[in-house]
C-alpha cells in the first residue's frame, strides 16, 4: 500500500482501475483531480477511456504491488489486454516493465491512429441498465471496462446501445476531473434530462454483433498460456485469408489487391454502425475518411502498430467472406 494511502477501494467486476481511481478519490473526500494531487499520481492529464497504459496506471498499481505483477493488474483493471497483441514486443515489454514514461511528444505512443480520431472512443461510455443494477447492488456506479473498448457500441448484458452522449444538451464526459460516475437513474448530470433515447435499443448488425464478440472476447481471454503465439496465428490467419481472397479473384496480382482493399471499404462504409467505428473527428464534424494505412493490405502486411479495431474489422470481413465461423474463442489460437 502507498504511504500516503490508507485505504483504497476494491475494483469492482470488470471495473476500470481509473474507475476505481476516482471512487478512490469521492471517498478520500476530494472533489475534482487537482484536489487528490499527489496521493498516488501526478499524471492527471487527460485520463480518458482511449489509451491502455498511462503514467498514472504504473502510480496506481503502487496500491496493488504487494499481491498482483503488473501484468495481473494490466490484465483485471485496464484495457491491456485487448490492446496488447497489436504493439510491437518494445512498447509490450516496455509497459509489463514499469519503464514506459512518455513525454508530451509521445503522448499518444499507446494509441491506434484510427482509435484516436474515432467519435465513440474519447468519452467515457456506459449501460444505464448496468448502471442502475450497480447501483443496486453495490450503492455506486462505476465505468467498465469493457463498455470502453473502441469496437463495442452495446452493452452485451442488455443488448442496448451504450450512453455515450447526451441527446438533449450533446455534453459527454471525455475526462473524470470533476470525478464523474454514470448515473444510476439515466439522466444528464448536465443539463437534468433523461438520456433515452430512440436508438437506445436500436437493433445490431450481424457484422457489429460478431466484432463486439472478438473485441470482448480479445479483453477478457487474457490468461493464454503462451501469448505471443496466439498473437502470431492471428497475424498469420489474416495473412492467409487476404492471399486466398486475392487467389479466389483469379485475376492479376494488381487488380486482386484493388479488388480486396475496394471490397473492405464497402463493408465498412455499408454498415452505418461500422462506419462509426471507424468516423474521423473532423474540423466541424465526425466525417468518415479511409485512408491508405486503413486498407486491408496495409493491415495484413504491417508487421506492428496497427490499429485493433482494424485488425478486428479485417478479420471478421475476411472470416465471413470466406464462410468460416465466427466464435468468441478466436484469440485462444
């Protein structure tokens, strides 16, 4: 335990240790981050839902040395694992090392170029449904972790889509410096409206359906055994299943990579909910862009640092392309 901490609350199911953080920081009495400064971390800049490691995880987990290795508590509290296997083995083993402290230049080094820009990814995104069960159950609500990942827009327990912005005053909360939870009852804890709205039980397609399984799938299957060869057999899966596309085109080298990129870019733009995931933060608006890094050969052929909802989007559209059955045990090789 940190000696300037007396107590720090237990994370609850799937909570996010920021979370957990800021549960930390109501019941120390503190009313916003700047108020809590130096407890247990300095690093308050930014503490959104959008990276898997930050300076001030490796100051939390100050809290938990004593009984869990650093890659437990990645594993339970954060979005570690899901982001994991698409860094390279520097940044993996900088992380599990305790050596990664970016400067401001390298502020996003733990971040998909997609991910970054994506409109559902910056703030933070809850079930009411969840919400109001917590409650319930624990006399609190928190954050999980993974109603966080970049690829999932419902809540899997309740098939609703997931609160991420108000539809009457459009706030949403992108950081927890004033120590925001969800609300228990689903109103704006800005402007005191219900956040209902039409779409809140809007109907998933089957594409949307089969990526949030893998992306949960990919959170919470962290305890294989052997890792990295997992990792290998999904980068070669996908490898595998771009050049046996190219092949079923029976046309030229060329015109089948055309074909293939055209092809991706069709089922992503074709789903409007996909094409969400995927929507760039624009000047004035959310706008969709695909750009060259985002094509299907780019994401099969880049051997690291690519973005997980891409891999994820790629290897579900080549998965089905080609008849081979989605399942939620794909991570475990």
């Amino acid at each position: 335990m940190n000696r300037k901490t007396s107590f720090f609350p237990t994370p609850l199911p799937d909570e996010h240790i920021v979370s957990t953080f800021t549960r930390f920081l109501r019941l120390s009495g503190k009313c916003n981050l700047s108020s809590g400064r130096n407890i247990i971390t300095r690093d308050y800049r930014s503490l959104d839902s959008t990276t898997p490691w930050r300076v001030a995880y490796t100051d939390i987990y100050s809290v938990f040395k004593d009984t869990l290795s650093v890659e437990e508590f990645a594993n339970r509290y954060t979005l570690w694992p899901f982001f994991r296997p698409f860094l390279n083995t520097e940044v993996q083993s900088n992380v599990i090392g305790m050596k990664w402290a970016p400067d401001a230049k390298k502020r996003f080094t733990l971040t998909s170029t997609v991910q970054n820009h994506s409109e559902l990814c910056k703030s933070w995104r809850w079930c009411k449904e969840c919400a109001s069960s917590d409650y319930d159950h624990y006399g609190i609500t928190y954050w999980h972790r993974e109603h966080q990942l970049p690829s999932v827009l419902h809540c899997r327990h309740h098939r609703r889509t997931l609160n991420r912005q108000c539809p009457h005053c459009d706030q949403s909360i992108w950081d927890i410096y004033d120590l925001p939870l969800p609300s228990p009852d689903g109103v704006c804890r800005f402007c005191r409206q219900p956040m209902s709205d039409a779409s809140s039980n809007s109907p998933l397609s089957e594409a949307v359906s089969d990526i949030e399984i893998m992306s949960v799938s990919a959170l919470l299957n962290n305890n294989n055994s052997n890792l990295e060869r997992t990792i290998n057999k999904m980068r070669n899966l996908l490898s595998d299943l771009v050049h046996q596309r190219m092949s079923d085109l029976k046309i030229s080298n060329k015109n089948a990579r055309i074909q293939v990129n055209k092809e991706f870019r069709y089922f992503i733009s074709n789903d409007s909910q996909i094409d969400r995931i995927f929507s760039r933060q624009g000047d004035k608006d959310y706008v969709s862009k695909h750009r060259t890094k985002d094509s299907l050969l780019h994401i099969a052929e880049s051997t690291s640092g690519q973005s997980a909802i891409s891999y994820i989007a790629a290897l579900r559209f080549l998965m089905k392309e080609q008849d081979i059955p989605i399942n939620d045990r794909i991570w475990d090789g």
